[in-house]
C-alpha cells in the first residue's frame, strides 16, 4: 500500500555523462525529422542527462556537467508520444520537446 508523499520520490533509471543538444530547424512539411538536417559539429549545448521517473512520469532532465543546473527537462508520459520522437535517418539521436515550466507566469 503506498503512503502518502511516495508518489513524490523520484528514481534515477539512466544517466548519461555527456550529452549534445542541438537547435533543430523547423519542419518544412510533415515529413520526419532528419539528424543530417542539423549541424552535428557545433552542438547548442554540451551537458549531463538523467533519466528520472516519479510516479507514471518519466522525466528526461539536461544538466550542467559539473553544477548539475537544469538547463532543461522534458516529461514523458507514454511512449511512443509527443515529447520523445524519432528521427529518420539515425538510431543515436531523438527529438525532445522541451517544456517551459514558467511559461505563462
């Protein structure tokens, strides 16, 4: 039986130490993202990932390597969904989508 505030704990399932984060152009039509659209040689951002659950919802967070600053965190709900999508063209890299937790405030 779970007590109350469990569902607040959060797990660390994955950690990757080095990470890059790329800017990507907007779609054009409606056909798949593509890594060989992006400027693979000059990443946006350099950093640390964490995979992290709580409750129903993983969390993929971006780090700073060494303060371990949020630069950014992307909730996953169900997977295959919005926030995590594929690319056409590579098996090594994905797209998030990045939510602004103070947008609107």
């Amino acid at each position: 039986m779970a007590t109350e505030g469990q569902s607040d704990y959060e797990s660390v399932l994955c950690v990757k130490p080095e990470v890059n984060v790329y800017r990507i152009p907007p779609r054009a039509s409606n056909r798949a993202v593509r890594a060989a659209d992006w400027k693979l040689d000059t990443p946006d951002w350099t950093g640390r990932m964490r995979l992290t659950a709580r409750g129903k919802v993983a969390y993929v967070k971006l780090e700073d390597k060494v303060s371990g600053e949020l630069f950014a965190q992307a909730p996953v709900n169900e997977f295959p969904g919005i926030a995590v999508e594929t690319v056409s063209d590579s098996s090594r890299y994905f797209v998030l989508r990045i939510q602004d937790d103070n947008a609107g405030k």
